[in-house]
C-alpha cells in the first residue's frame, strides 16, 4: 500500500442546527463552527480528517443520533482546506 492510499480525506459536514459545544468531543479531530444563514438560522459545520468511509458513516450516524439535518457531506482537497477555513471565519 503506498502512501496516499494511507493518508486520511479531509471532509467538510455541515448540519442544520447548532451543536451544543459539550457534544464536540463526540468528533475527535474535527472543527465544529457555528455560523448563521439566510434568515438567522444556525448551521454548524464540521471540517476535518477522517480516516476512511467506516468513520465517515459512524459521524452521519452521530449527526443522525443528535436529530440534526443534514445539510452537504463534501470532500475537501487537501490544498484548498485553508481556502475554507478562511471562507468559514469570514462568515462568522
């Protein structure tokens, strides 16, 4: 197995809704940020690696589990995870 093949995806979720910070810890490594759209409504995004699609499902089963809406599941290219993290703080 080569290198790549090895490395973890970094995934951006976002849900509707705000999580209660005291689940955050429920997703290891990610970053969960809390933003506001369109009329005022929360959504919470979370942005990180994940390990492979076992992981992926086990954080939608989460997400599921806490009755949020899931809002987009999309992969982020390693070389563009700062562009969102910039884009994600520029709407807070």
């Amino acid at each position: 197995m080569n290198t790549a093949n090895r490395q973890r995806a970094i995934y951006e979720i976002q849900v509707q809704g705000e999580l209660d910070p005291g689940w955050k810890e429920w997703f290891d490594e990610l970053a969960v940020t809390t933003g506001y759209a369109g009329a005022r409504r929360p959504t919470t995004t979370l942005l990180g690696p994940v390990a492979d699609q076992a992981a992926l499902r086990g954080m939608l089963c989460k997400l599921w589990d806490l009755n949020l809406t899931l809002i987009s599941v999309r992969r982020v290219d390693a070389d563009h995870r700062r562009e969102v993290r910039n884009d994600r703080q520029r709407q807070l």
